[in-house]
C-alpha cells in the first residue's frame, strides 16, 4: 500500500527525508524540510499523456530552494478535459480533494496557492483556475493551447504565462489572443516570452516561481 502523507501544520511540516508521497489516489505531494509555516502550494498538472509523479520531479529543486509545498494531480484521461469545469467533473474533484488533503494535513498559504501548468496542463490551468479563484489566487502556464473563462471573472486573479516565440506543437499566436482577451476582460496577466521549443524554459521557471512565492 502507498505511503500516506501524515505531516502536521507548523514544526512537524519538516522530515529529515522529504520524499514524494501519495496523497490521494490520484495526487502525490512533496513537502521540502524548508518549507515555512504557513507555505506557499503549488498545484501541477502535466502535459499529454504525462505523469503526476514524474512531473512534480521536475520542480523538487525549486520547492526545496523556496520552501514551496508541491502537489502534482493526474489527469483521469490521457489528458484534460476541453470544457468549461464543474464540480462534478473527475479532474475537478481529483484536483478539490488533493488540495483539502495536504490543507489538512500541513500548513498551506491559502494567497499564495497556485495551479501551475504544462501544455494541456497549462490550458487546464487557466481554465480551472479561472474558474475557481477563491482557490487559485494565482495561476501559471507553460505553453498554454487554450483558456475556458467563466461566466463570472475575478480580475484580481494574478495570472503569469510563458511561451516559445516559435513553439512548433501550441502556436505562441494561441497566447497573443488569449493576452489581448484577458486584458480586455480587465486582467494584467504577465506574459513572458522566450526562444526555444514546446519546454518548459529554466529562466521561465524561475521567473514562475518567484511570482508564485511573492507576497
């Protein structure tokens, strides 16, 4: 049987072994010996046909250097779903119930909460993180294909978005219009550009996580 995360809030958030661990059936968290209390969290969603587990591997060196609390969710389907959310979608509720999970079970920032993510990841991202800001204050997207907005929008969201220039699997033109349709809905999101592929750039990243981890 899968280990089950078991930290507490405050002094008992630190292990001297951090390790990636199971939180629910679909998501797996890691929680550095840095990480503060109470810590920022920031939720990842892979690209097609990704891997939670592998994905959060990515971005463990970053959660140690910034006492981030990590928690990486698995798409029910080979990817994310391409429709406006609700709470009684699979992905939706995979990704409610991993939060509460590592909510109840270590000290998390509830400002400083974002869902990150890649490709497809980062599509849901946008499009799951539009739809439920009082959990997502924050989003982040790595080469996003698309953006469902909600009805209703939270412009005081901070949205941050990094594409290639010439990305040959999502068009950066896909971006350019979701900026433009952002700000006219009364957003500021960032908009980052680089050159490069269909990646996930190590400066992009870094520039991620310092506006996940701001004040």
């Amino acid at each position: 049987m899968a280990a089950i995360l078991t930290v507490t809030p405050a002094a008992s958030l630190a292990a001297n072994h951090p390790s990636v661990q199971r939180v629910t059936r679909n998501a797996f968290a890691y929680v550095p010996t840095s990480a503060a209390s109470p810590a920022p969290l920031v939720v990842l969603l892979h690209g097609l046909g990704g891997d939670a587990r592998s994905f959060l591997s990515q971005f463990k060196r970053d959660a140690d250097d910034r006492g981030i609390i990590l928690l990486s969710v698995q798409s029910s389907a080979d990817t994310w779903p391409k429709r406006p959310p609700n709470d009684s979608e699979a992905d939706v509720a995979n990704i409610k119930a991993a939060v509460a999970q590592i909510s109840a079970k270590a000290a998390v920032d509830p400002r400083r909460t974002t869902v990150m993510g890649f490709s497809d990841g980062a599509s849901y991202a946008l499009t799951v993180g539009l739809a439920f800001s009082d959990l997502f204050p924050r989003i982040v997207a790595f080469s996003p294909g698309y953006g469902i907005g909600p009805p209703l929008l939270d412009t005081k969201q901070r949205i941050f978005i990094a594409h290639a220039r010439h990305d040959p699997i999502l068009p950066a033109s896909n971006t350019k219009q979701m900026a433009e349709a952002l700000e006219r809905a009364g957003y500021a999101p960032e908009i980052h550009w680089f050159n490069g592929g269909h990646a996930i750039d190590r400066d992009m990243k870094k520039a991620a996580f310092d506006f996940a981890t701001a004040p």
